[in-house]
C-alpha cells in the first residue's frame, strides 16, 4: 500500500468545507498509483464556471429563478452539452474512480453524484449527497421552501427528479423488502459517509476481482475513517490470510474475535464467526511449526 494514502485520504475527509473530489481523487490512487491530482480539480473548475454561465443565462432569459429551473439548466450543461451519462458496468473499476469519470464522461450512481455535487457548488447552487440503499443519489434544497423539502435528483439517469413514490419503486428495486421506505433514506449524507461508501462499492469491486492487495488497502483506509468498524478488522484480518500475511492476519482476526459477541449474530454470522476461528487455528500452527 502506498504509505501516504491513509493521511491523505484523512487530510482531504477533515478539510474545511463540503468538497468531495479530493478525497475521490485519493481512493482513485489506488488504481493509479501515479494520478495526479491538480489537473482534475481544475478541470472541475472549469466545468463549473462553464456550468455556472448557463445557469445564469438561463435564468436572466426566461426569468425564473426557481430552484427547478436552475437544476434543468444544470442538467441541461452536464448531460446534454458535456454529454456525462451513467455507466452500468459496475465491474470496471474505471467508473469508481473519478479521474475516469470525468475523463470519459461516465461512472456508477455514486461518482456520477459526485461530479454532480462538484460542478453544483461551484456554479452555485447547493446540492447535498444522499446514501439512498442501493443507488446513490443527490438533494437540492428549494429556496424559501420549508426545512427538510427538496428536490431528490439521480445523477445517473440525467438528472431525473424523483418523487416520493419512484424513491419507493427504486428502494423496491434494490433492496426488495429488507428496508422500509422512510424520509431518513433520503436525509443528506456527510462528507465522511460519502467516502466510506465509495470505499465499500471498491472493496466489493476487488473482492470479487480477486484483487486482495487492492481490496486490503481499501479495509485500511475505511479503518482509518470508522475505526470501531469490527466487519473491516475481519476483512482485513481475512485479505491478509489470503495474501499469506500470517502475522496480519492473526493479529485482526484474533481482535475480531475477542471483540464479536456471537450472541447477537444470526446462524449465518455464527458460521462465520467459527469458520474464521478455524482460520485462526490454521495460522496459530504455522506459526509454531517455524518456531
């Protein structure tokens, strides 16, 4: 892992202000260890002027300043002139790192919404993230409307506002019957909770990559941003026992067990939970057959 990722990352989630992309851009280092951040965040600033030009012009021509018409312009400049669209493959870790997306104008729910949330602010205009299960989206405050009312839009799909009821049908969509719909799901998210989960989205990309080395220093910096998380001490605890790293992976593995209580797991978390003991046993014997 390169060594500054985790300050970085940190430095960039605890700075002033709401800004996202620096931190995107730290977690896109992961896949390109070289990416230079600089030229990003200035591309973004040109997008946003460029973007705050026509939302000004289109309120001066037609008069309307209402916060809808000032987000069907901001639409207008991103997903028809700049052409940015959605991408389905969540596969390709491309559309996870924000480099790309802004490169070839394409990304998965989350980095769509943070490209939306950057330009947003700097044209202006007040957009706020939303950790909606299964398909992230973004929030608009209305202006002189009351607290807690705004316009919940998807950045994935140009754009489109959503109801109560198509935020009931996409809920439905993703998560089936595990969660109930409530106004909470649609509540802004923190720069923090942003980030952790455009982590967890990569972890689960290199998980099934077979990408362990990568997935591992994921689990590093979620630990470095949720410290008390116990399911990232067992991941990680688990990625070392498959990258080979003995010493790693008992040292997490045998804190994840001290620490879990196996009366509050279901079957399959006591499953789990005895199945990474006999990991642990596993690696208790290597170490003492070198010893």
């Amino acid at each position: 892992m390169q060594k500054d990722l985790v300050p970085s990352l940190l430095t960039a989630t605890n700075a002033p202000g709401t800004s996202l992309a620096p931190a995107a851009l730290v977690i896109a280092r992961i896949e390109y260890p070289r990416l230079e951040a600089d030229p990003y965040l200035t591309r973004l600033d040109a997008l946003g002027e460029a973007a705050a030009r026509t939302v000004d012009g289109t309120v001066a021509a037609n008069g309307d300043t209402s916060t809808l018409a000032r987000i069907g312009a901001l639409n207008e400049f991103l997903f028809e002139e700049m052409q940015f669209s959605g991408s389905d493959d969540y596969e390709d870790p491309r559309n996870s790192c924000l480099n790309e997306v802004l490169d070839r104008r394409t990304g998965i729910p989350i980095t769509m919404a943070v490209v939306y949330m950057e330009v947003a602010r700097r044209a202006g205009i007040q957009i706020d993230g939303v950790n909606f299960p299964g398909h992230f989206l973004v929030r608009c405050p209305e202006i002189n409307a009351a607290a807690g009312t705004g316009l919940i839009i998807d950045p994935f799909h140009a754009g489109a506002l959503l109801s109560e009821h198509k935020c009931r049908v996409l809920l439905q969509k993703h998560v089936g019957s595990k969660v109930a719909f409530s106004k909470a799901l649609v509540a802004p998210a923190t720069r923090t909770e942003i980030v952790v989960r455009m982590l967890l989205n990569l972890k689960l990309l290199y998980v099934h990559m077979r990408s362990f080395p990568q997935a591992r220093t994921v689990t590093e910096m979620l630990l470095a941003l949720t410290p008390s998380a116990l399911s990232e001490l067992r991941d990680r605890g688990l990625l070392a026992y498959h990258l080979n790293d003995v010493t790693g992976a008992l040292r997490d593995l045998q804190t994840y067990l001290k620490l879990s209580s196996v009366k509050e797991m279901d079957k399959d978390a006591r499953d789990e939970h005895a199945q990474i003991w006999e990991h642990v046993k596993t690696l208790r014997r290597r170490v003492a057959s070198l010893n």
